[in-house]
C-alpha cells in the first residue's frame, strides 16, 4: 500500500486532484477545511452538477481502473486535502 498527502488548489475550472492506475484502485479521503463547497466528479463536474463537499466536512471515495476524479468550486480558490491510499491488487 502507498499513501501519498497532498493539498491541491481548486478553482472554477475542473482540476484534476486523483487519478488511478488501471491495475490499483486507489481510496481518497477528501477534506474541505474552507468555508465554501467544492463539488467533485468527472471532467465534466459543475457545481451544479457534482457530488458536493460542504464546508468542514470530509468523504472518502474509491477510483480505480484509470479512472480521473476532478473537483471544482463556485468562486475563487479552496485548498482541497487529498489523502490518496493507493491499494496494491
């Protein structure tokens, strides 16, 4: 298992903040510590349109296969917390 930490600004254009080999699935633990949402999803993710961090909070989700998850926000810049589990097959 490789763990990498890492903050990655996100702003009004999707960002790419993980991405995934085709062989390992990867569980990435995502903190907002700002006071505005980021919204995460594919390259096409809106604010509208994306699964929403709200402020404070933390999820963690899955990505494998050579899957790319991206985030955006609403206005401005946010730094997201990405703790990025790479789990070995």
């Amino acid at each position: 298992m490789t763990f990498i930490a890492r903050e990655i600004s996100v702003g009004t254009v999707a960002t790419p903040i993980g991405t995934a080999t085709p062989k390992n699935t990867h569980e990435l633990t995502l903190g907002n510590d700002y006071n505005k949402a980021i919204y995460i999803g594919g390259a096409d993710v809106t604010v509208g349109g994306g699964y929403s961090i709200p402020k404070t909070q933390h999820v963690t989700v899955k990505i494998g296969n050579g899957d790319v998850l991206y985030a955006i926000t609403n206005t401005g810049t946010a730094d997201l917390h990405v703790y990025d589990f790479q789990l070995d097959p």
